[in-house]
C-alpha cells in the first residue's frame, strides 16, 4: 500500500484455469473492495500486466473500476504495459 494523502493498496490475484470463469475472483475481489472502503481508504488500483488479459479487464469493470492508464514501467510482459484501474473504494 502507498502511504500519504493518496493511500491506495494495489490489488494483485490470480486463479488457475480449472476455476477461471466460476465466479470466484467475482466474489474475492468484491470483498477486498468492500474491506477497503471500511478503511476508509479512498481508491484501490489493479494492474493488469496484459492489455491482452480481456478477462481480467472485464472482471475489474464489473466491480466499477474505471482505467487510469498505462504503466510502461512496470511490464511484466512482452506485450507492453499495464492496465492501471483505480477502483471503487470510495463508493
């Protein structure tokens, strides 16, 4: 988590294939938001290190983060930079 006026966690997950697409990110996700807003913190970001990752993308929208940016910086992957999201601490 970042300290100081912007306090934001960073949100990192992953799901093996065999429990991809059931709802269970749906469902983790959705609680660490609402963990969060009881902090009273006022965002949280997700990067996405795929622009490719639909999946991830779709899921993050779902929960009412909206895209930020692009991070060339901190890639992780051959296709470029990550999808930064801040998401819905605050609402």
């Amino acid at each position: 988590m970042v300290a100081g006026s912007s306090a934001a966690p960073y949100l990192g997950y992953h799901i093996g294939a065999p429990f991809a697409r059931q709802g269970y990110m749906r469902e983790a996700l959705g609680r660490c938001c609402a963990g969060v807003r009881s902090l009273r913190l006022h965002r949280v970001e997700a990067n996405i290190h795929s622009p490719q990752n639909r999946a991830s993308i779709a899921l993050v929208k779902r929960l009412a983060f909206d895209e930020k940016g692009i991070r060339a910086a901190i890639s992780r992957s051959a296709g470029g930079g990550a999808i930064t999201s801040g998401g819905p601490a605050g609402r």
